[in-house]
C-alpha cells in the first residue's frame, strides 16, 4: 500500500493494495450518462479543456461510484476522531491530502474554500443562476439556497454545445457541470439531491478556480462527515441489508472519496 499511496496507512505497511482496492473499489462508470445517444461521450472538447485548466478534470475521470455500504459502516465503526485515523486490526489508517491529490488531481494548495449564507429570494437565485449558469431555474428547483440536482441535469441534456457556442454559453455549461461535480461527487450531503449554490461564487471566474485548495476543502468535509458519523452512528438493519442511519449521520463526503482511497 505504502509502495502505491505512502501516506494511506499510518503505522503499518502490511495491508496489500489489493485487498484494499478488492474491499472498496467496486467499479468506476462514466459520470452521470450526459452526453451522447448512450450517455457514453465526454462533453464538448471545449468544455473539457475547461474542466482539465480548472484542474476538476480528475474528479470527473473518476465518475460516479456503487457504494458498499457494509463497507462505510464498518469503517465508521473504527473511526477515531480524536486522531483522526481508521484503527484497524492491522494497523491505524486514515486519508491524507497526497491520496485526494493523487488520485482526483486536485490542487492542495491556494485560497480557502469558504462561504457565507446568503439569504436571498427565489427570484435573486434565479436572475443570479441566469447570469451563471444561463438559465433561470423554476420556484421548484428551489430548496431555499439550493438547487435541486435533477434540475441542473435536465439542463445540462437539453444544453447543446457546439464549436459556432458562444464563449459565454461554454463557460456557463461549465460552471453546471463543476456544480455537479462538486455538490454529487466531492462535496455531497446525505441525499445528493440538492446542491448548495454557494458553491457557485467560486466558479464565476472560471480562470481563478485553480486557485483554490479544493483537495484541502474535500479533505476537510470528508473528515468532518467521518467524526459526526462516529460520534453519532447508529446502523438499522432493513430487509437484510444494513444501513447508516441518516437521520443522525451526515456521510456524503464518506461515500465517494472514502471508495476512490
């Protein structure tokens, strides 16, 4: 393991790549089925170059995940939050910021990911996801400050992007598409439905998202998700097959990044 991801185990370089990849890894999918007739292409060369210069390129590579639940719930069971680390038969091991820069790409140093609740109406959010994202989502897209996933998606299907696209249209499909990545993959809450539009400060210009600490940020949710669940865990059985109780744990960051190590 230390041969492959050095820093992934604290303490211990017994445990085999294998048996972890074996463990955790079940399969990679393209993300979310976009673009083409089979939801099989990647998006518009133009596009794309915008998702590899803001350095998410690697987030979307990776795409969307299946979950082992049995999987999370043990590894809550062995987290530890006032060190931070898995404790595991074998050894401690816990997720550093060399395993989310290795293995999404993101960028560990820059600005901080920072935010501030913005207590706007429907109608700002909308003018100001037109400005953005180009194209005014409806009161039902609306979750107070967040914007129902499925609303975006829809957009993005219906948002067709050729080489005669302005340059204004690219970057807005951009900036829906880092919204996605971010609120889905990197960043989600315990249902993944709706994305926070605070997020969307940071992606107005496009130029300085590299700027920022996005695997510090992704680190730092993964491990808050990590101590709340453990503080508060409780796992329901269902029909024979266990579950993380979402109403006390808030696992988001838990179910993909922990999956990609």
């Amino acid at each position: 393991m230390s041969e492959a991801h050095n820093g992934v185990l604290k303490g211990t370089r017994k445990l085999p790549i294998s048996t972890i990849v074996d463990l955790t890894f079940n399969r990679i999918v393209r993300i979310w089925g976009l673009y083409g007739d089979d939801g099989d292409d990647d998006p518009h060369p133009r596009v794309m170059q915008y998702l590899i210069d803001t350095r998410f390129y690697g987030v979307y590579r990776c795409g969307s995940l299946v979950v082992n639940l049995h999987l999370i719930a043990a590894s809550v069971e062995r987290w530890r939050p006032e060190t931070h680390t898995f404790h595991y038969r074998a050894g401690e091991a816990t997720l550093t910021l060399e395993d989310v820069s290795l293995l999404w790409i993101l960028p560990v140093d820059g600005l901080h990911v920072t935010g501030q609740d913005i207590s706007w109406s429907k109608e700002q959010w909308q003018v100001y996801c037109q400005t953005w994202l180009g194209y005014g989502p409806s009161d039902a897209a609306f979750k107070g400050g967040r914007l129902f996933a499925t609303d975006l998606d829809l957009h993005l299907r219906h948002c067709t992007i050729t080489d005669d696209s302005t340059e204004q249209r690219i970057q807005q499909h951009t900036r829906c598409l880092l919204l996605l990545l971010l609120g889905e993959v990197m960043c989600p809450d315990t249902s993944s439905s709706a994305i926070s539009l605070l997020y969307l400060r940071h992606f107005e210009d496009l130029e300085a998202v590299r700027t920022f600490s996005w695997g510090s940020a992704v680190l730092a949710y993964l491990y808050r998700e990590l101590c709340t669940g453990a503080l508060h865990r409780k796992v329901v059985e269902q029909g024979g097959t266990v579950e993380l109780d979402k109403r006390l744990t808030n696992l988001g960051g838990v179910l993909t990044l922990s999956h990609v190590i």
